[in-house]
C-alpha cells in the first residue's frame, strides 16, 4: 500500500497503515461496487492543491470519485474564509445535505480547509450541524487517514484544531486534477498580515518547500506531460527565507526554467514589496516562464496602503511595472483590487481608478471589503455604506470593462502561441490560453488538446480572443 508520490519522498508509513484500514472498512460499508467520495473544494489555488492531496490519499484507500454527493460514501467540504461570500457558500451547502445524511447515515460529512481554522467558525459548524463527522483545519491535512479512520472506526465525531502551523509536510500523495495544467505548491502559510486578510491566522507561518523536492516534483509533472505549470505560494516572491540552503525565489525559477521539455512556467502571487528587478530579469530571459505578471496592488491610495500594511507605495508599484513592461515586450499584468476597505473615501478610489488607467491591466479580480473576525481592520470604523461600495465597484468594472476590450482589440491580426487546454461546448469549439493568460477560442479538431498551436487572431470580445490555427 505504499504508494511513492516523489522520487524522493514516501508517504508517512502511520499515515499509509491508516489508508489502508479504511480501505478495509469501505469493502463493507460503500453503497455501491467501489468507495466513492466527492470533494468541493472553495476558494484559492492552494486550497485546490489540498484538495489534490485528499484525493491523493483516498485514491490509495480505493475510493473513486463523483461529481455531486448524492452517491458518495464520504462528502468532504474543502472551505474558504477568505470573504464572507465564500462562508455563506458553505454554510448552505452543508445544511443542505441533512436529507441525504438521513436517508444514508453511513455517509460521512467532513469539513475541513481555511474556515475550520478559526475557532468560532468550526465551533459553530460543529454544533449546528450535528450530521457533521469530521473538522479539520488545514494544519491536519497530513492526518487525514488517521482522523477519517477514527471515525469511521468508532461511528464517533472527530473534531481536532490547534495543530503545528509552522511544519512543511512532504510525501502526501497527490491525484491531479487535470494533465495538462497542474499546480505545484513551493511554500505554504504567509507572515505578512495585511490589515483586511484572514490567511495568516487560517494558513499559518510562511515556510517554503525544499529546492530539491520542487525540482523533482516539477520534472515528475514535466515528463507526465503538463504544460502548464504554476508555482504557488501566496508570498512566491518571498520564497526560501526559512531555508538551510538559501535560495531565492528568482533561482528556483532559473532552475526550474532549465528543465528540458515542452511546457510554460507560471507563478503566483508575487507581492509588490518582494518583485526585484532581478525576478523581472529572470523572466525577460527565460524559456518557459509565460509573459505574464500577476502582481496585486490592491489600492491606487498611498493612505490606503499604509492601513492595509502592504509595504510599498503606489510609486515603487508602477517603477516595478514599468520596468517589466520595458523588459518583457507585451508583458500582460494582472491584480487584485480591494473596494472599500474601512475608511476608504471616493478620492482614494479615484486613486485606484487612474492607477488601473494608468497600467492597463490585461485583467482585474476585484472584490468589495469583506470584514474578517479577528483582523485589526475588521475593528476600523468603516463609515461608508454598503450602497456606496457597490457604485464604486460598478464604475471599477465599467473602466476595466474598456480597457480590457482595447487591449483585445489590439491583439487582432497578431500570431499568438497558445496552449490549447480543451473543448468549449459540443461545436468544435475548443478554448486555448495564450502566454498572458488570455483565453482564445479556436475551431480545431480534438486530437489538439494539451499541445502548443500557433493562432491567428481573428476578433476579439472584452475579455476573450477568437482566432484560428496557423
Ligand atoms: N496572497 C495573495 C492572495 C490573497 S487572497 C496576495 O497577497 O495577493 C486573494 C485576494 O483576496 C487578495 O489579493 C485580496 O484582493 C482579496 N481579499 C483578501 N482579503 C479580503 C477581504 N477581507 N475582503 C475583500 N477581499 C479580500
Ligand atoms: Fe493575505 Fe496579504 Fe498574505 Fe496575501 S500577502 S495572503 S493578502 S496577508
Ligand atoms: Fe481562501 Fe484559504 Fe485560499 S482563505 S483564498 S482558500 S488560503
């Protein structure tokens, strides 16, 4: 039952004793020939490389897995905490599944990821859905056979918290969910606890993988096949601080860059306090690191800045830019902006409004403030009304809107290399992304998935490309 996950790396053997005790049990308690499970998993790439992981291990334990809970033996809700639109979210769905607990109460209902690291939050979950089995934070992925054993074994509730936030573990086998884009964890956790953010207190302290392992694993995903592969942290930039062998994030790039093979190298997020000229270097030069910056900037304020504790000003932001865009021709940027955040007024708006002018991003994610429990801004007086934030917000996407139409607009007639990643709707229609991640509609037969295309672009809508193969 040992299953390698790395060349370099075994699972925990407690751990994989566990998987396979479970697999035992499941022979006599799944519904239907195999072990089933569904997993939904909410919020960010690092939670959907979690969520790999559980599948990982069930896999060993021989669960197969579905798309919807009705036939599953285990339900597992992966959560977020990052807004409180993403908690609301949860909260519906497990409460929707009473019912199906009721009709099957073999099932087991786990909850687990960033929302049950904060205490009132799995408190609350716990006592309000007393059909729930397992919670676990994220600090307990790695005990994720021993806790679901427990209860399978005992028909009790397993409820654990307040495990190591500063430990990397390795060797959790991993099942991913697709085979031509694949994301690949290099640090985990985040030490700079930006005023509105709750992933510190949910991810725990930043620590970063070993070079040797990312490489490895990396090669491994290389010669399988990806094409496209991301580098996650959410501090990358800030990579191999807590390292014996230091290593900065620019040279784990360089090394990973100079593995042979076919494929595009992308990162994310860089923060703006941490992005060098040297990174800028390092992907002006590179073979396979796409042309595109993703590099949230959050508010165009200075005022603003300093309340949310991001560390650089609005002029070390657009130095950093402009420099990439002289370095990296058609360089595509990308950010994360706050509306709202408390205190905020219509001029430090306008200030994010001109910044976003000034740049031209290929995209925005924007989000209205959303307070967290036990952030220092969620204790700031936030005098301006919800009514308000919403307007702000529509204007942020009207001028969005415009300059991403003109940014595509531009694009017609050029030859762009796309990665073509699968098919649209039953037309032919198959979608492909190119280098700066903008997504490109092709006709083209099936057999080109998961290869690089070289198209033509034919027209263009506000955010997405149609073109044609060459
Ligand atoms: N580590 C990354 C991403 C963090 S979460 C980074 O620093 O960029 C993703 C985005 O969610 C953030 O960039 C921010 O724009 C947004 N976000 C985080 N907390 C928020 C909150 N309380 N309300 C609204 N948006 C928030
Ligand atoms: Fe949150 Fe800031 Fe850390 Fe990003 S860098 S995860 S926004 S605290
Ligand atoms: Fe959400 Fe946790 Fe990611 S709070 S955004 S899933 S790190």
């Amino acid at each position: 039952m040992k299953e390698k996950y790395s060349t370099l790396i075994d699972f925990d053997a407690t751990q994989s004793e566990y998987l396979n005790l479970i697999s035992m049990i499941m022979d006599n308690r799944k519904r239907g020939d195999k072990p089933v499970a569904f997993i939904h998993t909410y919020g960010c790439q690092q939670n959907i490389a979690d969520g790999e992981r559980i599948k990982g291990m069930l896999s060993i334990a021989g669960f197969e897995f579905s798309d919807k809970p009705d036939n599953a033996d285990v339900i597992l809700f992966n959560t977020c905490a990052v807004r409180e639109h993403a908690e609301d979210r949860v909260f519906g769905n497990v409460g929707a599944l009473k019912n199906l607990k009721r009709k099957y109460p073999n099932t087991v209902i786990a909850l687990c990821g960033c929302m049950m690291e904060q205490k009132h939050i799995a408190d609350r979950m716990y006592k309000s859905f007393p059909y729930v089995n397992l919670v676990f934070g994220t600090h307990a992925l790695h005990l994720f056979p021993e806790l679901l054993y427990k209860t399978l074994s005992t028909g009790k509730r397993v409820y654990t918290r307040d495990n190591d936030d500063t430990l990397v573990h390795e060797g959790i086998p991993v099942k991913r969910d697709g085979n031509i884009k694949g994301w690949l964890p290099i640090m985990y956790g985040c030490n700079n606890f930006c005023t509105y953010c709750i992933v510190p207190y949910v991810r725990g302290r930043e620590r970063s993988r070993e070079k040797d392992i990312i490489i490895t694993e990396a090669k491994e995903m290389i010669n399988s096949g990806f094409k496209d592969i991301t580098l996650l942290g959410q501090n990358v930039n800030s990579y191999g601080k807590n390292l014996k062998d230091s290593c900065s994030f620019s040279e784990l790039l360089k090394e990973i860059d100079s593995i042979d093979g076919d494929y595009w190298l992308r990162f994310m997020t860089s923060h703006p306090k941490d992005c060098t000229k040297e990174l800028i270097d390092v992907i002006a030069e590179s073979k396979h690191i796409s042309k595109h910056l993703h590099l949230p900037f959050q508010s165009g304020s200075d005022r603003i800045l300093k309340e949310m504790n991001r560390h650089y000003d609005r002029k070390k932001y657009l130095e950093i830019v402009n420099y990439a865009k002289k370095r990296i021709p058609d360089v595509s940027l990308t950010s994360d902006i706050i509306v709202g955040f408390p205190g905020e007024t219509y001029e430090d708006f306008k200030e994010t409004l001109s910044l976003i002018k000034e740049v031209e991003f290929t995209s925005l994610f924007t989000f209205i403030y959303s307070p967290r429990v036990g952030t220092p801004a969620a204790q700031m007086d936030d005098p301006v009304s919800a009514e308000e934030k919403s307007k702000w917000f529509r204007e942020l996407l009207d001028v969005q809107e415009e300059i991403a139409s003109k940014r595509c607009a531009s694009m017609v007639g050029t030859t762009q290399k796309v990665l073509i990643e699968g098919a649209k709707g039953k037309d032919g229609i198959l979608n492909a992304r190119t280098s700066g991640n903008v997504i490109v509609e092709i006709k083209a037969p099936e057999e080109l998935i998961g290869t690089f295309q070289n198209v033509e672009i034919t027209s263009a809508g506000n955010w997405i490309l149609k073109g044609k193969v060459i």
